[in-house]
C-alpha cells in the first residue's frame, strides 16, 4: 500500500494581482508549490500529482527538478471536480492525500499524524478551532460526535453556521473509496462546484470511520489569497526558524529581523545582528558573529571569525578568526585561510588569501593566490582582466605590497618582496628584493600657477 499525494494548484489568484502564478509566489524565496512537494516527498509519497489550472507552462518549467506528475483541470468546476481528474490514475490500493498549492506551511509531522490514525477503510480530515470560522466549511457532527459531514458556508443553516469547528480542506482516504465517492458528486448545491467535502457525508453514509486530527499552528492550514497574507506566512515562517536556532543555542539580537531563504547550520555560540539574510547553503562556526545588514549566501563562516557590518558573502569560504569587513564583498571561489584580513571596501573574486594575510582597506583582488601573512595596501587593484582574459596573480609570504600598486596579471611577487607605493607591476618580481615602478620625483622651482584670464 503505498501514498499518492493530490496537490490541487487550479486556481487563478486574482487577488495577488499578479501575472506569475499564485502558487509561484514565495515563501523564504522558495515557490509555495515547492514547500508543499517537499512536504510531500517528506512523507515518502510514491506519487505526488498536481493538478494545474492557469499559468500551467510556467509551473511546470519553475518546478521541472521535481518528481510530479501534471494533471490538467480545464474548467475550474471545483474542489471535487479537481481531484478527479486524477481519479484514472490512482492505484485502488494507495491512500490518497489532499494537499493544496497555496497552503505552504502544512507540517511534515502534522500529517503523518493523520495518516497514521486514519482507519485503512476510514477517512482522515485536519480540522482546526476557529474564533471566526466565516467562510470556511463546517465540520458537522452526530450526537456520538462522530463526523457525518462538511457543509459550505454558503449553503450551511443558521445553527451549522455557529459551528467553530471548520474543514481545512486536508483530508486522507483510500483510493479506491476515493474514485468511488467522487463519482457519486454534484453540483446541486449554491455554488453549482462538485465539492471534495461531499465525500464525507457519503464515507458516514456508507459506515466509515472519519477520524479528525488538528495542526500545531493554525499558520499551518493558512491558505494564501493576496499579497497581506502572503506576508504574513512569510513572518511566520521566519521566526519559526528563528525560534529554532534560539533553541539551538544561537543568539539572534532580535528574531524579528533575521531572514532565512535557505538552509543554515550554525554550532552554539554564534550571534547574529539584526537584518542579517542568509540564502543558499550556510554554515556558520562556533563563536562567529555575524553583523548588522550582512547578506550570507552559499557560504561556510569559521569558529571565532567576526563578519563586520554591511559586507556580502557569496559562495566563499572563510576560515576561523578572520575579520571581514564592514562593506566587504567575497564573491564567488574566494576563500580565506585562517586568520586573514578584509577590511572596508574590499572586493575578492576567486582568489585565496593564506593565513594570517590583511587587505585592509579599498582594494580589488580577482583570480589571485595570496600566500601566508602578506599585506596588501589600501588601494591596490588586481588587473585580472585584459579585456577578453582573465589572468591570474600569484603573491608569496610575506610579501608587503605598498598602498596604490597595481598588479598588472598575469604576474608572479616573489616571497619576502616589498613592492614600493604607487608602482605598477606588469613582470614578475623575484623573492626579497624591494621593486619601484613609479616615475622619480622632482621639484620644479620656478613654477607658477596659472591665473584666471580677465
Ligand atoms: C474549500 C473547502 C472548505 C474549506 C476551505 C479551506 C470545498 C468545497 N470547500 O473552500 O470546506 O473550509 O477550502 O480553505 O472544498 N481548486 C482547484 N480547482 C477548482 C477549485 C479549487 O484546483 O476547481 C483549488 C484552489 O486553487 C485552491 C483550493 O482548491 O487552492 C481550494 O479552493 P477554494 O475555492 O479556495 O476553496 P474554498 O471555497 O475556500
Ligand atoms: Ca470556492
């Protein structure tokens, strides 16, 4: 017996206005869609359907890494109508799942919940509590409180209406109940839809088990319409991540404002600022500090290393107890050894800086190899780039290379070698000597400023 989950996604979302599709807008820069199929693949399903409406080709190419078999709604004739357009697919013996695109935060644990209470001939509904249920379908039970089933807001009477207790639209069943239910559908009711709810008056009908389960968190089942609750579902989901690397020892200065678009591994003992977005991949070290308005993507931060505020990581690796920063960029293949320097305004490009090496202020280093315990002065640029090539420059230990030097690569600065202020080095340099590439001063005693012609 094996679990097909149905993800309905059919629906227009007008009130986003907007022309990407609903279920495409994110949550933490990933696809709605994308959080419920992963949700999905959590639970082992052996088949993930989704069942698409509008703006098809676009949802399908944005989610094309994934395992899911499209199935195509025409007419949105409803909740039931959807579902069984996937009814000729599903194998009698599956238990089916009904998730839905716009309704990202459903919980791994939240549903394996209902699947494993739910009777193998039985139905499974996720119900939730609400102190204003306007709106939603109600959940209609018998004097033994047993559900006999769901009635729409607008077709329910007066004393249905008072019912608190509402369909989140998340339900279980087996495939071949499921097929048979849904055939048996119509749309005599006030919104001429084939409703997905009816089927549960005819499971109590035919003597079914419906047995009820209700999320952690109401954010859980929250389905999003327009662009409010979008947000919303985004703050809630961040400091739900918050709270967990708080927990896991993490100091957070204030969880309000931290974002996380990706995934974070962070050891105790780590702080971050306030506004700091971590995309990608990201690991951060025991007792590094992250600070205020830093952006950290695809990026491995060291024990003890202290990112100063404003800077950008970028797929780069940063070893333990280096500074970088404030308004540093590492861009992508940069990595520093331990120990090393980055000051303000400084801009590394694939380039390794050994340990103990410092470029402290306003410099460029692109496609270099910067050996163990160099000084790069402020103002010294890599000329990587010719035009059409790139070129590499290659500096050994210990080197001092004087403020305002350009590096004109390809070229090789010996171990040991100072290079004067100011010079411009376009041939290697051999191991200790000092090298001067600037013109010789002079002084020039009879010169007079030019005057301003009357
Ligand atoms: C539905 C439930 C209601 C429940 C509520 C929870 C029915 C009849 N009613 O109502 O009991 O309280 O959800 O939010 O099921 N969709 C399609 N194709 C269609 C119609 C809908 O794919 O033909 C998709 C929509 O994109 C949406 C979801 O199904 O993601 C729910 O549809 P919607 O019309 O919003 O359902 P409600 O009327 O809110
Ligand atoms: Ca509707």
């Amino acid at each position: 017996m094996g679990l097909s989950v149905i993800i309905l996604a059919a629906g227009q979302g007008t009130r986003m206005r907007s022309s990407l599709p609903k279920v495409l807008h994110p949550i933490a820069a990933k696809p709605m869609l994308q959080h419920v199929i992963e949700t999905s693949q959590s639970l082992n399903a052996d088949s993930i359907y989704v069942v698409y409406g509008h703006g098809g080709d676009t949802v399908k190419t944005a989610m094309s890494d994934f395992p899911v078999k499209w199935v195509e709604q025409k007419e949105q004739l409803g909740t039931g109508h959807a579902v069984d357009q996937v009814s000729e697919y599903l194998n009698d013996e599956d238990d089916v799942l009904i998730l839905y695109g716009d309704v990202p935060l459903i919980h791994h644990d939240t549903l394996f919940e209902l699947l494993s209470i739910k009777d193998a001939s039985g139905v499974g509904l996720l119900t939730n509590i609400m102190v204003d249920p306007t709106g939603y379908g109600r959940i209609v039970r018998n004097g033994d409180n047993k559900v006999t089933g769901i009635v729409e807001q607008k077709d329910a009477s007066e004393e249905q209406l008072a019912i608190t207790e509402i369909n989140t639209g998340i339900m279980a069943a087996n495939a071949k109940d499921m097929k048979n239910w849904l055939s048996r559908l119509s749309d005599d009711n006030a919104q001429k839809e084939f409703y997905l709810t009816d089927i549960i008056g005819f499971a109590s009908s035919d003597g079914r088990d419906i047995v009820t389960a209700m999320p952690n968190d109401s954010s859980e089942v929250e389905g999003v319409n327009n662009r409010s609750q979008l947000a919303q579902l985004e703050r809630t989901y961040q400091l739900t991540r918050a709270k967990e690397l708080l927990e896991g020892g993490v100091t957070l200065i204030d969880p309000q404002r931290f974002d996380i678009r990706g995934k974070i591994t962070v050891a105790p003992d780590v702080t971050i600022d306030v506004n700091v977005i971590i995309e990608g991949e990201v690991v951060i070290e025991t007792g590094a500090y992250i600070g205020a308005n830093t952006i950290l993507k695809d990026c491995t931060i060291g024990a003890n290393s202290e990112i100063k505020a404003n800077s950008i990581i970028d797929s780069a690796k940063v070893g333990s107890s280096c500074t970088v920063g404030p308004f540093a960029r590492l861009r992508p293949g940069t990595e520093l050894k331990n120990d090393a320097h980055i000051g303000n305004f400084v801009e590394v490009k694939k380039s390794v800086l050994g340990s103990g090496s410092k470029a402290n202020h306003l410099a460029y280093i692109g496609d270099a190899e910067i050996g163990e315990k160099v000084n790069v002065g402020a103002g010294t640029i890599t000329c990587n780039y010719d035009g059409v090539n790139k070129h590499k420059t290659i500096i050994g230990d210990n080197a001092f290379i004087g403020s305002d030097t350009q590096l004109v690569a390809p070229v090789t600065i010996g171990k040991n070698a100072t290079i004067g202020a100011g010079s411009t080095i376009s041939k290697d340099v051999s191991d200790d000597v000092l090298c001067i590439s600037r013109v010789k001063q002079k002084e020039i005693a009879d010169w007079k400023r030019p005057v301003k012609k009357k």
